[in-house]
C-alpha cells in the first residue's frame, strides 16, 4: 500500500480549490455576459416607452392648440362674413344716392 504524504494531500485539496474558484468565476462571467445585451435592451425599451409618452403629451396639447386656433378661426370668418354685409349694404346704399 502506497503512502500519500500530507504535503501531497494538500497540494491536490488547493489545486482542486482552485480549480472550482477558477469554474465559479467562469460561469459568473459567462452569466454577466449573456445579461448585459437583456439589461441593454430593457433599457432602450424604457427609453423608447418615455419618448412615446412624452410625444402623446406634446401631440396632445398640439392638438389642443389647434382646436383652439380653428375655433378662433372660425369666430374671424364670421365676423368677416358681418362686415363683408355692412360694406356691401353701405355700398348699395350709397349707390343709390
């Protein structure tokens, strides 16, 4: 029967330390690796859902604005619909003077 020396036991239980330290750092990395493409793209989506929201709110009070201007528009043309009435009224009027 062969007779394994301490010093040899040893050197194997370290060599068998590190090579599970040197798996465990291989797969943390391999692991980091494949999430960093998924957290960059969650955060272009976020970044895209915040751009889309802020152009509803911008077309939103767009909108508003333009509603609000037709309106105004709108309350223009008639009156200019009274005074074209006046001023033909008025040149009919003096017409027949």
């Amino acid at each position: 029967m062969v007779k394994i020396e301490y010093y040899a036991i040893l050197g194997i239980v370290v060599a068998c330390l590190i090579s599970v330290v040197g798996v465990y750092i291989s797969i943390k990395r391999n692991f980091k690796a494949e999430q960093k493409p998924l957290n960059d793209l969650n955060l272009n989506i976020m970044k895209l859902t915040m751009a889309i929201e802020n152009m509803q709110e911008k077309d939103r009070i767009r909108d508003q604005r333009i509603t609000k201007h037709g309106e105004e528009i709108d309350a223009l043309k008639e009156t200019s619909l009274k005074h074209d009435g006046r001023i033909k009224s008025l040149e009919e009027w003096k017409s027949k003077q």
